[in-house]
C-alpha cells in the first residue's frame, strides 16, 4: 500500500563524533552565546553546512550546557545524518532546558516516527499542540502518526485542520490521499492527489499515488497516464515503472507488462528479496545449449505453482535446469524435474551457468495473452497418493467439494481476499460433502468444523502440497479465495472455483469468468454487495453439473 510522506534528513554534513555530547558539554570556548550567533549557526544549518554551524553550536554549548537553541541545531544535524539515537538525546536535553522549544519538539517526534516508536511521537506532536493548535508542521505529522498506526479517521481531523490553517500546502492533501485510498475511499483519494498536483507538479509520487487510486477504480488509461508522468519527473522512480507494469498486466498488455515487471526487484517494499549470484541473469536472449541455468522461486507458494509451468519449455532447449524452491513445494515439482535438481531453498547449489527468477520467465519467454503456455494440467500428483485419499473419501456418496476459504495472513491485502468460516459454513450445500483444505485452521474454525456434519478436515494428513494435490485430484471440485490452494488445485486440472473481488489481482486480468492461465479455473468476482455465500452457491451447482 502506498506510504505516508515523510521528510527523510540528509546525509551529508560533519564528521561522526562519537561522543559528541561529551564534547560539547566539556568545551572551554568563550565565544559569546548572542542571538546572533545562533542565527549564523542556524542559517549554516539550513543551507547543509553542517561543519560550520556545528563548531558554533559547540561553542555556544561550552559557555552553557543547557543552551537549548545549541542542543537543538546540534539534534538537527544529527538527524540529517541520521545518527537518531544520539540525536534524540540532544533534543530531548533541549526540551528539557526549553519546554516551549518546538523545533525540538517536531524534530524529535519525526525521529521516532522514523524509528517506528509511533505513540511516542504522537506524544511530542501533541505537546507542540497544546501549546500552538493550528501549528501546520505539527498537525501533518502527526496525522502521519496516526495514519501508520491505522488510525485513519483521527489521521484524516488532523490533515482537514492542517488544511483550514494553509490550504496551500500540498503536503497535507497528499497524505490526506494516502488516508483515504488505506480506507478505500478511491474517489476521495484522487480527489486530494489531484489538489496536491495542482499545488505541486513535480511531484511524482503524487501522480503514482493516483494512478494507484485511478487502477483500483478501473481507470486503467488515466494510471497508465499518471505512471508516465510519474517516471518523466523522476526517471529512476521504479515504483512508477512496477505500477505501470501492474496496471499492463491487468488490462492484458503481457509482452510490455512483464517487461516493465522486472522493476520490481528496484522498489523500496518488495516483498522478495532480489539474488545476487556471480552467474548472469538470464531472460531470454543467450543460447543455453549445453548449459545449466537455475531456476528460483520468488513472492509467495501460489506464485511457484502458478509460473513453474515454464520448467516445460526448457525440455527442447538442450540445457540442464535446477529449480531452488520452498520445502513443501519439492515433492510437487517432482513432476516437472528429477528429484535431483530441485533443491530447498537457501541450501547450497551445485555449479550453474546462468539464473533467473521464475516470475521472469513469462518475459523471458515472451508470453503474450493469445499464447499463455500449457493451460491444461501440467503438475501430476502421484497415483498411489490419490488413491489413499480417495479410500479415505470412498464413504461419499455425495459430490465431494475442498474449501479453501483463508490466504497468507501476511499478505498486504490478506482482509479483502480471504473470507470467514463463520460467514460461509451456512451456505455449505447439504447435498454436498465438504472437505477442508485449510492445512492450519484455528481452534476456532476446527470447533465449527466438528459442529458441521457434512464437513470434514485432514490438516494432520494433508503433508506437503504433493500430499494436497493427491487430495485435489480425489475431489469432485474446489472452492477456493485467491490462495496457493487454488493454484494447486488448478494446475492439477481439478474443476476449480476462485473468488476475487471486483478490481482484483493483476493475473486474473479484468471482467472475465475465465483465466487462459488455467483451462479448469472459472472466476467469481465479488461485488460489495454480494455476500461470499452466493457465490458458493453458484460454484456449487456447476460442479455437480460437470461431476
């Protein structure tokens, strides 16, 4: 999700004292502490001559250790080059000499908020506003504050009465944006983003920030346009290329999409962490012939499942292949690669020529929406597990459906795509054997199971994904949220039904029932409106048709 602006210090200035409050409290400079003085030290200060203003500042300091103005012009210098700790025991030495002083004030809460201490500096915000309630500074950052710690109303009274005090700052529309695209108020969001543009047109997170919001709303060409204008103003901006590229892929433009993809691995929040082998990246252009190239997993299970299909292509190619994967994934790629290529990630690997990520590997191979590679099954569980899972179901007479009803907790966007037990299991066809697929359900959930006849759960016998996969393949059908579950379940070729919202993940594109990513997959997008138990009752009934 998109982040609130902060002000991030400089790095530049005076070289590290390591004790420097000793130094300064044990100076035997005589220079006059005059109001003069601390202008000039200020001025150097404002303008990053940090050398300078600190040697007055050290001066001021060893005729009066308790100089508040000094020990705060130091706390900002040390704030610029972000040695905070030490900083925050200056200005907090300054505030205690000076109660009223507010720029020690302000400068110490922006430092703890940049630590992550967020409630201590909401304290210091408000202390600044108790003494000054329309002081802008203050009523921004800490609206800051309380939009980290998703208190998003209180976040937004204090960016609607920064703007009563200046509605010409746009620091105060932009993060009033953020607010209100955290609550999902798109319209609103665009709205502020766009008075902040207007106020500031070279601010290219502005424009990211609202082609987000115009992406979400299903303006595709106006976030397309604001991506563009992001990256003109700032070209090394790789959150505006990976943005635009998301966007691509939602609208089905895959060749130019997953180009720009490979921006990913240059954002500031990526949720994987980029490999930095002494082997080349490999996506598409060198003769592998005679070489070896290692395939790694990157993001999340479903991920791997989804875009392992590729292994395929490299079988005419004349190469040796080695895939580094998650441990619970190695027994399922069993069907793709022998068993001695496939090694658990972070182990060590043997010798390779070249890498690349597997969700490179679309761009590598140049898919396109026309030509998305082996939508039929292309993961094969194996058969004696199947059949030990149909044994165990063998006593179902009635269509057999898995139920995949939660996603990574984890995940940035886990709320709005995983759904409640307690909000589907009344929707739960009697007519219908239900099978969980939830490998970790929470005491609560396997009370509600026990309670429900015409549900049961094997978390304790469920293993690996090979192990799930067995169990797919022995069900008539699968109900799943956007999950690994559904990954798995498709890819197998088992009658697979996912539940999206409206303005969904990038891969399942837009307005369709259909995936080409999976032949056996159909899709249920989720209006607000709807509640997830009609849907269920839609799935069902296709999947005794096609039983």
């Amino acid at each position: 999700m998109t982040p609130f602006g902060q002000s991030k210090p400089e790095t530049t200035g005076c070289n590290d004292r390591k004790n420097a409050l000793n130094t300064m409290v044990s100076s035997s400079s005589f220079c006059t502490a005059s109001k003069t003085k601390i202008e000039q030290a200020d001025a150097l200060n404002s303008q990053d001559k940090l050398e300078k203003a600190y040697e007055i500042y050290k001066d001021l300091l060893g005729l009066d250790t308790r100089h508040a103005d000094a020990l705060c012009g130091i706390g900002v210098i040390l704030e610029k080059q972000q040695k905070f700790d030490l900083a925050v025991q200056f200005l907090t030495r300054a505030i205690e000499s000076n109660p009223f002083k507010i720029q020690a004030l302000l400068t110490r809460g922006r430092i703890l908020r940049l630590q992550g201490k967020t409630n201590n500096a909401i304290l210091d915000f408000a202390e600044v506003l108790a003494k000054h309630p329309d002081n802008f500074e203050a009523l921004v950052a800490r609206g800051i504050a309380f939009g980290q710690t998703s208190h998003f109303d209180k976040a937004i009274d204090d960016f609607n009465s920064a703007i009563r005090v200046n509605s010409n700052r746009a620091e105060a529309f932009y993060n009033r944006g953020v607010a209100y695209e955290k609550l999902y108020e798109f319209g609103a969001a665009i709205e502020d983003y766009s008075i902040a543009i207007k106020l500031n047109p070279h601010d290219y997170k502005a424009f990211n920030n609202r082609g987000v919001a115009w992406r979400e709303t299903k303006c595709f060409d106006a976030a397309i346009k604001d991506f563009d204008k992001s990256v003109e103003i700032n070209p090394d901006f790789a959150e505006g290329f990976y943005n635009k590229s998301l966007t691509l892929l939602s609208v089905g433009a895959l060749d130019e999409g997953f180009k720009l993809f490979e921006y990913r691995w240059k954002t500031a929040h990526f949720q994987s962490q980029i490999r930095h082998f002494f082997q080349p990246l490999w996506l598409g252009d060198e003769d592998l012939r005679g070489k070896t190239i290692l395939i790694h997993s990157e993001q999340g299970l479903g991920d791997s499942i989804q875009f392992c299909r590729y292994i395929k292509f490299f079988e005419k190619m004349k190469c040796r292949v080695l895939l580094e994967i998650e441990k619970p994934l190695m027994s399922l790629m069993q069907s793709l690669l022998p068993r001695e290529y496939i090694f658990e990630k972070g182990s060590g690997l043997p010798k390779f020529d070249f890498h690349c990520p597997l969700m490179s590997l679309p761009h590598a191979f140049r898919t396109r929406l026309n030509d998305v590679p082996f939508s039929s099954p292309y993961l094969s569980p194996q058969g004696k597990q199947v059949e030990r899972w149909q044994q165990r179901l063998k006593g179902a007479r009635k269509p057999s459906i898995g139920l995949a009803w939660r996603g990574n907790p984890n995940h940035v966007n886990d709320h709005r795509r995983s759904a409640k037990l307690d909000e589907l299991v009344g929707f739960l066809s009697t007519d219908c054997e239900w099978v969980s697929l939830e490998k970790f359900p929470t005491p609560q959930e396997v009370r509600l199971i026990e309670k429900t006849k015409h549900v049961k759960q094997f978390a304790t016998k469920m293993g690996d994904f090979a192990e799930t996969a067995a169990l797919c393949s022995a069900l008539d059908g699968v109900i799943a949220v956007d999950t690994s579950a559904a990954h798995l379940a498709a890819s197998v070729g088992i009658n697979t039904h996912l539940f999206i919202r409206d303005c969904a993940d990038w891969r399942w594109f837009q307005n369709r029932p259909d995936t080409p990513w999976y032949s056996s997959m159909t899709l249920h997008r989720k209006p607000d409106s709807i509640h997830w138990g009609r849907l269920v009752e839609i799935a069902v009934k296709d999947i005794i048709q096609k039983k």
